[in-house]
C-alpha cells in the first residue's frame, strides 16, 4: 500500500514524495520539492523547527499520525501551506510540499492564480501551490489515500531516481537552519529559490 512508504523516517518520506503525483480539484501536479519536519526532543527525530516540536495541541494534532493524512496551516497568517504526515501513528513527522509541476488541469490552476503567472510558476512554493490545487485550510486532517477526498496522492509511477534528487537547508527557517532537509528535482524551473531566514545564525552555526 502506497502509505506504507510514507510510514517512519520523514526523510526517506521526504524522497519518496518526489515525483509522486497530487490531485486537488480539478488540478493534477508533480511533487518537485519538499521538505522533512521532525517532531518534539523526546522523540526520533527532534527538530526544533517543526511545528510540533513542543508537543501534541489543536492545531498541530493531526502531525502525530496517522501517516498520510495532509496537516494545513497558515503561513504569516495568509498563505495556506500543506504537509503530509508521515512518522508514526503517536510520533510526529511531516513533509512540507513547496513546489510542483501542473501536469493537468492547468486552466483550473491558472484561474486560481491570475493570468499574469506564468506556468512554471503555478505552484512553485507552498502557498502557491495550495492556491492552484486549491487547497485550503479545512483540508486539514484528510486521508491522501482515501478516494473519496478531495486532495489525494499517488506514488505509483513515480520517475525521478535518488541521482535526480539534490538536497540542501530548509528555506527560511530559523532553527535547524543548516539541516539538508530540502529534496527537489534537478533542472527543474518550478523549484522555488532557497532564501535563508534573516534570524538564522550563520551558515554551518546550525543544526
């Protein structure tokens, strides 16, 4: 079963997602980049970035498990970004999807996102992408393998070999900077630009 992949390790998660395939109303993408988020000190993968790193509540709930469940939030309290879980069911870990290629549906994308962007720039970054897929916040917490969902997610047929995927720092964290939890496809325009956070110590100063 394709969850089954998903289940443990955010980062073997995290490459496994590449060129797995999304489908969100009316729109289907390519996953292109992605990034593994950990979980609170106590657990396997402590990550002082990740939203659940100080623990189980409301809003982060959904990041304990099970795996392959899509964790939303809002970023700067605007853009609607989307995760999926992976981990365990009780142990926290999540994948940020940051970019991906509309591979259908691109008229439905394009309303979504104004005439003016151009395709390779459709769902390049998290907020974009969810604004093509259209992806929203009550999305929270629903199965990406049930049929029935709005947004779902293959990993059947997926292309890309280890040597196509590159790794670097996470964008615009400011802790666990320096971390190469950043996976994206090689040569690929929709990769959104790596920009380090301003409160972030300096490079090679961060876990």
């Amino acid at each position: 079963m394709s969850v089954d992949l998903l289940t443990g390790d955010p980062i073997a998660a995290a490459r496994r997602l590449i060129g797995a395939h999304l489908v969100g109303r009316d729109v289907t993408a390519t996953i292109v980049e992605v990034e593994a988020y950990g979980g609170p000190p106590d657990g396997p993968w402590p990550d002082a970035a990740s939203h659940s790193f100080r623990g189980p509540g409301v809003r982060n709930s959904v990041m304990f498990g099970p795996p392959g469940h899509l964790y939303t939030y809002r970023s700067h309290g605007i853009h609607v970004c989307a995760n999926v879980v992976c981990g365990y069911d009780g142990v926290a870990g999540a994948v940020l999807l940051r970019a991906a290629v509309v591979t259908d549906g691109v008229d439905s994308a394009q309303r979504r996102r104004g005439p003016q962007v151009p395709p390779k720039g459709l769902a390049r970054g998290p907020g974009n992408l969810c604004s093509a897929l259209g992806i929203v916040m009550e999305d929270n917490g629903i199965d990406l393998f049930d049929d029935a969902s709005p947004v779902r997610l293959s990993l059947d047929g997926r292309a890309p070999g280890s040597a196509d995927v590159l790794e670097g720092p996470r964008v615009g964290v400011s802790q666990a900077a320096d971390r190469p939890w950043r996976f994206w496809l090689a040569s690929t325009p929709e990769v959104s630009a790596y920009r380090r956070s301003p409160r972030a110590p300096a490079p090679g100063s961060s876990d």
